[in-house]
C-alpha cells in the first residue's frame, strides 16, 4: 500500500519501542555503545576565513566546497573558487552528484520571494537551470538519483525531472512526494535525504530520509504513477528513537539524529556529536559520543573512535559509490575531517597478545571494556601527519591521551628506558647507608659480646682452678723478712 506520508511509519515505531521496553533492552542508563572496526578519522581542512555551509566529495584528492555567496574546489590541497553567478541572492542548498559528474545548488533571492536551483557541470563548466519557484520555503537538502533530483524543505518533499528541464525548463515534471500540514508543526518534517547507488533506476535505487522531531529514519521507495505520470513514495521505518545505543536494529537506537548519508551498502547518519552506522542489520558507532558534545575549538580527532570528541555535525558527504574505501567527509564548527573504513588483519585480533605478535598492528585500550582496538600501523601513521603539528606517532606510547593507552611496538616504535626520579636516586643512597650503620653496629655489638664470652670462660676456669676468686694480703713489720700475699 503506498503511503503519502511519513506520518504513517510511525505507528510501528511507536510499537517497536514499547515492545523494547517490556524486553528492558532501551532501560535507563549507560546506552550499549559498539565501535567500528577499521575506520580511521583525520583532519582533511581546516578553513580560516572560509564559512562553510555545505561539502561535496568527489574523491580523497577532490572535494567542493559552498558557502552562502559562492562555490570552492580543494584539489590536492589547493583551494579555488568559482565563478558562479550567484547575483543578489545567497545559497541555501548544495549537492554533488557522481553520476551526473556535476552539483546543484539552490540560491533564494535575499528578498526571499525567488528559490531557484541550478546545476553546475563540472566537465564542460556551465550551468543549467533546473527548477524555480516563487514563496517557498529553502531547501533542507538536495539528492540526486537517476533522472530526478530529490528537493527536502519544512513545507513539503519533491522530485524533480532534470532531464525535463534540460530539455525545457518551463516544463520540468514536479512530484509531491510528502506535503506536510503546516498545522502539525514539524512533527513529519523530513530534513535530510540521501541515496544510494544513485545511478540506477529511481525505483531500485535506495532512498533514506530523517524526520528529526520523532528522531526517526526512514527508508523510501519510489514508483511511477502510470495514471497521473507522477512519481510516488513509500515509507517504512530503519531506526527508531531511543537512547542512542547500538547493536541489532531491534535494539538499537538513535539519540539525536541530524544528517542522513548512504555509502555502499551502509546508511551513516550524524547523531548529535557523534558519526554513527547502520550495515548489515547492526548499528555501530564510527566516532565520536552522541552526548558529548565540545566547543568547536576544543574539538579532538583521535586515532581511536571513542577517544574522538566533537562539535555538532552540521554536513556529511561521501565518495563515488565505485570508490574502493569509501570515504566520508563530515562538516563539524571547526574543521572538515575524512574517514575511511578499511578492514584489514589487524582488526581481527581482540586482544593485545595477539595483536603484537601481528607485524605493522598496534594496540589500543581505554578505560572501558569496550575500548579496545588492534589497528594498522599505516592508518596511524596517516592520521599523525594530518594533525596541525605533525605528531611522531610513537609518543602516543610515552603516556595515556585521551583515556587511552597505546602499545606500538609493532609499529616499530621501542618504549625508551624511564628516566631516575632524584627523589628515588637519593632514597636508595640512604638505604644503603643505613644498612652499613646497621651492619657495623652488629658487628660491634658482636665482637663486644665475643669479648665478654671470653672473659666469662676464663673466669669460669680460675674458679675451677683454684676453688675461690679471693685474695688474702699479709702486711709484715720491719722485723719481719719479706711482705707476701697468698691466694688460696
């Protein structure tokens, strides 16, 4: 049965999260929190006058910029902005699309009465425009998928027919997919879309939306109405709301739910600071805590997943579906940073032993059960030289960051030999004169006793000798011959 609005989902979620609750898998607490093997954050830009509103990727060379006045391409480093005609007006959405090889971009007349949207084509550096409209509200997102171009906005979710545009833009086929009551408030609101394998024909292609104020995600499904020549949707719910834990869908949950993205076979949706996933039926967290958010001068992109703190994510982006790592770029208030999953033989060992005696993997533990990691030495390597200092990698060893011990000898770095506190030196010196003090007055005490013995086994034998230890003294006169003493 096709469902015209989102709204209808959410009966089974409400279901799904009340049966959850009888179970005791969504108790208040600490939420189960499960981190992705293999993935591997990294500072990628870090903009100085540059206010970025919006990011496109095309490869880990390439990457596109927007700002509210203009466009900017990052190729190897180098930063360069278009020409684009923006006029009096200010960008209010933007959108790479691989297999189109181009963007779209949305510009609002600053009077607010004129929404425009154009595509820009990166091969031949030209634009088209593609849809324009009088008193609607901005676009939330944009998204691409075969020929039709996905619009998101607080009143309502189209699709738009760009090959009809190129052909003539007055005659651009427009379908409603949702239209939301203005009455309701934003309660079945979508905000963010994306799709994957956006080449394919729209109605296999994957389409995945986020209603925020019920902190659920959807997958759509699109059909082509044969009596009305309209494109239609369906909606069913991925992942409800609850308290962010991770795990199995059925248990699993998201907490605050910002930005939908789809890379390969896996949805990653920003959920409050934190970059998380759902593949393969299993949710799991890439980096970062939910509610633990930092301001944006006082965020960290750590080598290990729960180590890393951030700011709220404000823009996702991905590769090419037929790039190989699949990297994701993530728009935070302080900078733009990549990550890349790459599964290789480090990530299979689960504890240290194990992971040491496998050559170029090194070992990380935190504080909690959960936090522990066998990684690759060449994702570290990697990550060092993309901090604002170039960081040695191996003084990760020298003392815990971040909550987080680190063992990098198979990464070829050796643990140097811990430097004599003075304090240590100068207690074992007057250890060692205490026991000389110690030893000689046992000796002395010794040697006295040795004397004493002695003097009592000679007494001892003059007493046995002669029977008495006393002395008589005999005092003679003058008449008498000689004084003499006898001792019996």
């Amino acid at each position: 049965m096709l469902v015209r609005s989102p709204l209808c989902c959410l009966a089974l979620t409400t279901l799904l999260v009340l049966a959850q609750s009888e179970d005791g898998k969504l108790a208040e607490g600490v939420p189960v929190r499960e981190y992705a093997t293999g993935a591997w954050s990294s500072s990628f830009y870090r903009p100085h006058q540059l206010q970025i509103t919006g990011i496109g990727l095309i490869n880990q060379e390439t990457a596109y910029f927007s700002t509210r006045w203009g466009v900017s391409e990052l190729h190897q480093g180098h930063l360069k902005h278009l020409q684009l005609e923006v006029g009096d007006a200010e960008i209010s959405a933007f959108h790479v699309c691989h297999h189109r090889n181009s963007f779209f971009y949305e510009v609002r007349a600053r009077d607010g009465g004129t929404v425009t949207i154009f595509e820009h084509s990166l091969l031949f550096e030209n634009k088209l425009q593609v849809w324009q409209s009088e008193d609607v509200a901005p676009a939330t997102a944009l998204a691409c998928v075969d020929k039709l171009l996905l619009r998101a906005s607080s009143a309502n979710l189209l699709a738009i027919d760009v090959e009809g545009a190129e052909s003539d833009k007055e005659s651009a086929a427009v379908s409603v997919l949702f239209e939301y009551d203005p009455h309701n408030g934003a309660a079945d609101v979508i905000t963010s879309i994306a799709t994957g394998y956006a080449a394919d024909v729209f109605t296999r292609a994957q389409v995945i939306a986020l209603i925020p104020h019920n902190r659920t995600i959807l997958r759509l499904h699109l059909e082509a109405d044969h009596d009305t020549a309209k494109i239609i949707a369906e909606s069913e719910p991925l992942l409800h709301g609850g308290d962010g834990s991770d795990g199995a869908l059925g248990s699993a949950s998201a907490h605050e739910p910002l930005l939908v993205l789809s890379v390969h076979d896996a949805v990653l949706f920003a959920d409050g600071c934190a970059l998380r996933q759902i593949s393969e039926g299993h949710v799991r967290t890439l980096i970062g805590e939910p509610t633990e958010c930092l301001a944006p001068q006082n965020e960290t992109v750590e080598p290990v997943p729960w180590a890393s703190r951030l700011s709220k994510l404000e823009a996702l982006a991905s590769a090419a579906e037929e790039t190989q790592d699949g990297t994701v770029l993530a728009l935070t208030g302080s900078e733009v940073f990549s990550l890349v999953q790459r599964e290789d033989v480090c990530t299979r060992h689960a504890d240290s032993e194990g992971c040491s005696s496998e050559p170029n993997c090194g070992w990380a533990e935190g504080a909690q059960p959960n936090e522990r990691l066998c990684f690759s030495c060449d994702g570290l390597h990697e990550w060092a030289s993309r901090q604002a200092t170039v960081l040695d990698p191996c003084l990760l060893e020298l003392a815990p960051r971040a909550s987080t011990t680190y063992h990098l000898g198979g990464c070829g770095c050796i643990a140097p030999e811990p430097i004599p506190d003075p304090a240590e030196e100068d207690g074992e010196g007057l250890t060692i004169l205490q026991v000389i003090v110690g030893v000689s007055v046992l000796i002395g005490a010794f040697c006295c006793a040795l004397t004493f013995y002695r003097a009592s086994r000679r007494a001892t034998a003059m007493r046995e000798l002669y029977g008495s230890e006393s002395c008589e003294f005999h005092v003679f006169t003058d008449d008498e011959v000689q004084p003499y003493a006898s001792c019996p």
